[in-house]
C-alpha cells in the first residue's frame, strides 16, 4: 500500500493492474483499486484485538472527502468502545425488518387474506390503496405511522371532493393496521384517531321506479326499447333476476342450466364471495332461450360490442334507461334490485327470502347456512309469481291500494290473492311467447 497520502486527482487518475492494489489515504482508509478498474473505499481498524473491515462506497460515486468524513464518524464510535461493524450489521437489520414491516407490504398481506371479497371489491380495494395510501405511507414502517401522517394522505382525497373515496381508504387502512396489531407489527390503530376528523358525504340513494303503475311504464318501454337485442335481453332480465348489474352482464352459458331453470353463479363473480343461485322464472327461460341462438356460441350471455371476448359494458343498461327517456335521478341499472326488494316486502314475502334472493350477507354464518337450504323452494315460489306480477303490471292489469295480508294470505295490491296469482294475463304473455318461437322454427 503506497505510504503518501491520497489525493482525489491521484484517486482519478489511479489505473487498472495485474492484481488489486491499494492507495491509503489516511487513519486506516484506503482506495483498492481492482483489475477490472473497479475502486472501492475499505477502511482497516481493530477492535478486541481483532483486524477488521468496512466498506464505504464505490469511488467516484462517493468522494475522497466524503469517505473520510465516513471513516471520522466509524473512528469516534470506535473511540466510544462500539464496534463499527456491528453496528452497522444493525442498521441493516433494521432497515430491513423495516421493509418487511412497511405499511406497503402488510397492506398487500393483508389483501391477500380478503379471499371473501369478491374479485372486483379486491381489485378495486387494492387499486385505491395503491392510488391514495400506499404512494406517501407505503415504505413506512406500519408501527410508526401516526394519526396525523394518515390523515395528511387522506386529506389529498378530500380536497379533491372524493369525499366517499376518502372515508373507503380511511376504512381499508384501518383493516391494515388492526391485521398488523393482530400479527405483531403494530401495537394499535391510528385510524381510531381521526373520527370526525374527514368530511362526510351526503349519502345518495340509487335511483328505482317502485310505484306499480310506473313499474308498468317502464316494462312497456322496455319491451319497445329499439336498440340491440342482446341489450333488449339485458334489459328484459334485469327486473325478472334483480341480480347486481356485474353479475348480470357477467353471466355465462356455462352457468346456466335450462333443465334445472336456474343460474349458478360462482363464489368469485359474487360480492360476498358465495356462491349464488337464481331460480329462473319461465319467462326468464323464454329471454334466455331466445338470445341462445345469437350468443350461445360465446363464453358470455351478454357479449361486448367492441370486444365479442368480453362481456358487455358496465354502462351499456344504464345507457339504455336514457335512451329510453329515464334519467340517472329516476331509474339505474342498480335500481332493479331496489324496485324488487321494495314491492316484494310490500307484497308479503319472509323478508329472509327476499334478502337471500338478493344475495345480502347473512351475519350468523348457522343462520346463514340453515336459509341456504331452506329458502329455495320459497325462492322458486317467489320469482315465478315475481315474474307473473311483472307481466301483470306490463299488460296494465287493474292495480288497487295494498292491502296489508295477515300471515300465510298474501293479500297484495293486484287484488286479494296470493301474491303471484296473475294466471290469465301470464298464460297469455307464454301462448304469444309460444307462437313467436314457433314462426321462428
């Protein structure tokens, strides 16, 4: 090792050899160079009797200056009876364990046990952490995250006025933070911190035509709709299966079953991640049966316009409500499922049908599993007479005030019949249903 102290114009102009060698450049520091031209700041010291090493950099990535002023601060540790080494064999400890334990990589654990999201929730759960958190709390350390800290990033979102965006990311972080607390990496939850600290946002009601009369309009104008077939079907559907939109333009052939009238939708495609059957009403059938011979080839019940792969548009129904006269303030493709669960609890069908047949949650798993098994029969029941009543008031049948019906009677506003009691205007609609298919034979 050369005994003259080294220069930075020495350290530039240092060139390649046969072998390594080194330049010192004082207290221990020291320049190899190696035979690749590669050269590396080393600094040589001892502690407990023993010669060791460290590395400061690459130079000239980091300078001679600043390589001493490293070797200065390893020197005075070293004064202080520390080993250089050791600590810094800890430093990297930490900051890896620090990684490992980043808000960025326990969010995305934590995703990843969600497997009773549905997929879309998952997606989108995860799309606005990665928009709105992860970007300013992602390489944190999830234990040292503060109250304040996460309320600055949940303020990005609200000055923008996504107020419900904010008050969703706020909920997901806080899902975060007590799995963390859950798994050891943190100790609580500073989510609890910032109630009331966000605006809130005016909560909106999804727009449904629930009034019979107006139901009839609308299923007249449905059947006038002049647009595509495919969507006519989609539209046609959407009130008899009262299904969310995604599950509806998601269907696949493969799913539904003619023999057994029903549609099985997976787990996966289900927002609650359950799998979900939709018994099919006769006129549901005959929709069905019509479309097969235009889409049936395809994967999808309701293939895409641009894309035939694809399933159809998520706008695509709502879209179709304009066109038809019926704006987003009255009526959306949500808004089937309001319009069902409104007039069947009104015409006296066990709310616990309905709600299964709207595939709400269940809390009480038992209690969830014994409705599985012991609502179908009603289910059936219920969306054959559903259908018969919308085909009553399609046809403009006679509609008179509710009667509210004592238990088992399902008096309802058609008259006082059981609910579903529609058999001449039905038997009519399935006769013209009949005919129009046999011209087609």
């Amino acid at each position: 090792m050369s005994t003259k102290t080294l220069t930075a114009l020495a350290a530039t102009k240092a060139q390649p050899r046969e072998r390594s060698y080194k330049l010192a450049a004082g207290g221990g520091l020291y320049l190899e160079v190696m035979p690749n031209g590669a050269k590396y700041w080393r600094w040589k010291f001892r502690f407990a009797g023993k010669e060791k090493r460290l590395a400061f950099g690459v130079f000239p990535e980091v300078s001679l200056a600043e390589a001493r002023e490293r070797r200065d601060v390893e020197r005075a540790r070293l004064r202080d009876g520390g080993d250089p080494g050791e600590h810094r064999k800890l430093r990297k400890l930490v900051a890896r364990t620090a990684a490992e334990n980043s808000f960025h990589v326990i969010g995305l654990e934590w995703l990843s046990k969600q497997t009773h999201m549905a997929t879309v929730t998952s997606d989108k759960a995860k799309r606005e952490l990665e928009v709105h958190a992860f970007p300013w709390l992602g390489t944190r350390p999830i234990a040292e995250i503060t109250a304040p800290e996460l309320l600055a990033a949940l303020r990005r979102v609200e000055v923008r006025g996504k107020l419900e965006t904010a008050q969703r990311v706020k909920q997901r972080c806080g899902q975060i933070f007590r799995y963390a607390i859950a798994t050891g990496r943190a100790e609580r939850d500073p989510s609890a911190d910032l109630r009331g600290a966000l605006a809130t946002p005016k909560r909106q009601h999804r727009a449904a035509i629930t009034e019979p009369q107006k139901v009839g309009g609308l299923l007249r104008a449905i059947e006038a709709y002049g647009g595509s077939f495919v969507t006519l079907c989609a539209l046609r559907l959407s009130p008899l299966l009262f299904t969310r939109p995604g599950e509806l333009r998601k269907a696949e052939w493969s799913e539904i079953d003619f023999d057994a009238a029903e549609w099985r939708i997976p787990a996966a495609k289900m927002k609650m991640r359950e799998a979900h059957i939709v018994p099919l009403s006769t006129q549901a059938v005959a929709i069905l049966s019509e479309l097969h011979p235009l889409t049936g080839s395809r994967r999808h019940v309701f293939p895409g316009v641009a894309d035939p792969k694809s399933c159809m548009s998520e706008n695509t129904v709502n879209m179709a409500l304009r066109r038809m006269g019926y704006e987003r303030s009255e009526m959306t493709a949500h808004g089937f499922r309001a319009l069902a669960s409104t007039r069947l609890n009104e015409l006296g069908y066990p709310p616990d049908v309905i709600e299964r047949q709207l595939a709400h949650a269940e809390r009480n798993k038992v209690r969830a599993a014994y409705n599985r098994a012991q609502h179908m029969d009603a289910r059936r029941k219920m969306m054959q007479a559903w259908a018969d009543y919308l085909d009553a008031l399609r046809v403009g049948a006679a509609v008179v005030p509710l009667r509210r019906a004592s238990a088992g009677s399902g008096a309802n506003e058609a008259g006082v019949h059981g609910p579903g009691d529609y058999s001449q205007p039905a038997a009519a609609l399935k006769e013209k249903r009949r005919g129009h298919r046999h011209s087609h034979a």
